[in-house]
C-alpha cells in the first residue's frame, strides 16, 4: 500500500515540462522501433506462417504513428488517472483543514442564526452575539443541578422584569450609565465604523469639565484610521453662547485639533431655522457612528462630564429615527470653522490641517 501511494505522489508529483519530456522521449523511441516494426512483424509472419507486411517508407511511417498515438493514450490515462487523484486528494486535505481551522466557528455561528436569527446577521454581529450567550452560559453553569428547575423560575422573572425593561429603556427612554461604561459603549459602537461625529450642545473646560476617559477617547479615536474622514466635533449652540464662550471653545479646539479631530461650531438659530424651534431631542450630545447609528446622551441637571457621575443614553438605529437623521444632516449642513479660525490665513491653515490628517487616515 505504501509503495503503491508513493508511486502515485511520484506520478502525480511530475510536472508539465517532465511530461512533455517523457512526450519527446516517447515519440523519438516511437519513430525508432517503427523503423523495424515492419521487419519485426514479417519474422514472426515467417514463423506463424502468415503473410508478408510490405517493408515501404509509407509502411513505416504509419507504424511509427500508430505506435506513437497508442502510446500516447496510454501515457495521458496515467496522468489523467494521477492528476485526477492528486486533486481529489487536494480538495479532501483543503476541505480538512478547513474543518479544523474554522469548523468550530461555522458551526457556533450557524447555531447562533438558528437561536438568533436577527441577531447574528454578520459575522461581527454573530461574534458579539456569541460572546453573549457563552456569557449567559457560564451564569446557568453555576447553578446548581438539583436546583435547576428553582433557579429557572428566578431567572425568567428576571427576564421578564428587570432586564427586559432594562433592554427596552436602552432604545426607548434610555438607562442611566457611568461615565466609563458610556465611553465603553462608544468604543464598541465606533469598532470597524467608517466615520465618527459628535454634536454637542455645550462648551467645557478640557481639564476640569471633562473625564479622563474622555480625554483618552478623543485621543484613541483621533489616532484610528477611518475609511471615510477624522472624527468631527460640532457644537451646536445660540449665536450668543457662542460667543460667550469663546475662551473654553479655543482651548477645546486646540485639544481636538492636537488630537487629530476637527472642530466646528453650529449656531442653534441656524439650525432651528430649517427644522423648527422645537429640536426632536433635548440630548445633549449625540454620537453618530458611520451615519448608521447613534447615541443620545443626557446630563443630570447641574452636572458637568466630570467625576463619577452618572449619564442617560439611548441608542437608536437611524433609519427608524428620521427627526434625529435630518438633524444631524441640517446641523453638518450649517456647521462651519470657529469664526478665530475664518480668516484667509487661519482658513488656509485649518484646510491643509486637515488635508494632511486625511491623507495619513
């Protein structure tokens, strides 16, 4: 058996110049033995009896080709047979490893489409969906097995209770996180996202109105390469607050523009001009993500981003949401540089600032 398979890798091994080689050699031994083929073929007629083949030039050219084409046959049946059982055993190796290296993947993800049809529609999502039922495994893991059928009436009242309403608030009314889960979920809203803008209804100190964390964002999204463009930060405010507060919005231009993003200012009558006076959210800041997604985000009343304070979100899907879709499009639309940046020098500055970012994204 294992001389046989070794002379099929053999075979199977030679490549297009061995075969054409192994042609040559096969067509000059052809034209040589069909040379004395007639000869061969009238001494065994003399033995047997039979009659003579007549010895011509013509004669020996069409034993040389029958000779020659019957070989050739024979040759291409082998290397068909070989070729064909190199390939069979090619795909049976590929499908193999195939098996090995992704097997447990397609099959998780596969059980997770069944589970959660809506859920696990790409590979990111079938991934994120996985992490969260392994996660909920390992909570039924600790339960004891006799007790089962007790824990089970705990747990589908929780299910039904707390984090139903839970689930429900986060797309509807919105929870209440810390200021570091709020950043987490930016992170992980933002991951594989094409751009990334952040209207914002306020103007900060940098170093006393902002977390760490959120400093430490605008520095991680500002250093990620986006397919579409840098992150951007509007700050949509009255005409006079903007004025007002000239001073914090300088130093958090020069914060954003530090950390690779651009900034701009949106004056709220603009705005209210195109859409109405009654915006259709009172958030105050809302994060768009690759304009697919966003999240509304509310501040306790008298709080600044700072400290370990708590923040309200809501996450929306923007095709369910046009008031927040054509908002975001009328802010963007009047959205222009920081009146200390429109100057011709200051202008030209800001756009090759720019330029420059995009072209190293």
């Amino acid at each position: 058996m294992r001389l046989r398979r070794a002379k099929e890798d053999g075979a199977a091994g030679l490549s297009n110049w061995h075969w054409m080689a192994i042609v040559i050699l096969t067509f000059l031994a052809s034209f040589v033995v069909g040379q004395f083929l007639p000869g061969w073929a009238n001494s065994a007629g003399g033995v047997l009896g039979k009659g003579k083949v007549p010895d011509t030039p013509l004669i020996r050219i069409l034993s040389f080709l029958v000779l020659f084409l019957v070989v050739v046959g024979i040759e291409l049946v082998l290397w068909i047979r070989s070729a064909s059982r190199q390939t069979i055993r090619d795909v049976n190796e590929t499908v193999a490893s195939g098996i090995a290296l992704h097997g447990r993947d397609v099959a998780e993800t596969s059980a997770l489409r069944s589970l959660l049809p809506h859920q696990a529609t790409t590979p990111e999502a079938a991934a994120e969906a996985g992490r969260l039922v392994k996660r909920f495994g390992d909570l039924l893991g600790g339960v004891p097995s006799g007790l089962a059928a007790g824990y089970s009436i705990v747990l589908e009242g929780l299910l039904a209770g707390v984090v139903t309403r839970e689930l429900d608030a986060v797309g509807r009314t919105g929870v209440e996180v810390h200021v570091g889960r709020h950043v987490a979920i930016a992170k992980a809203l933002a991951a594989g996202g094409s751009s990334f803008t952040q209207i914002n209804r306020g103007a900060y100190d940098v170093w006393d109105e902002w977390t760490d964390v959120w400093r430490a964002l605008v520095r991680e999204f500002g250093a990620r390469r986006w397919s579409a463009a840098p992150p951007e930060y509007v700050v949509l405010m009255p005409a006079a607050e903007l004025d007002r507060n000239e001073a914090k919005l300088r130093a958090m231009d020069a914060f954003f523009q530090d950390a690779g993003w651009s900034m701009r200012c949106c004056e709220l009558e603009a705005v209210q001009d195109a859409i109405g006076e009654k915006l259709p959210t009172d958030a105050i800041a809302i994060d768009v993500y690759s304009d697919l997604t966003a999240k509304l985000l509310w501040l306790p009343p008298g709080q600044r981003f700072s400290g370990a304070i708590k923040v309200r979100i809501q996450l929306v899907e923007l095709w369910k949401h046009p008031e927040i879709t054509e908002l975001v499009k009328e802010v963007r639309a009047s959205a222009h540089l920081p009146k200390w940046a429109a100057s011709v020098d200051g202008h030209r500055l800001r756009d090759y600032a720019r330029r420059f970012r995009g072209a190293r994204h």
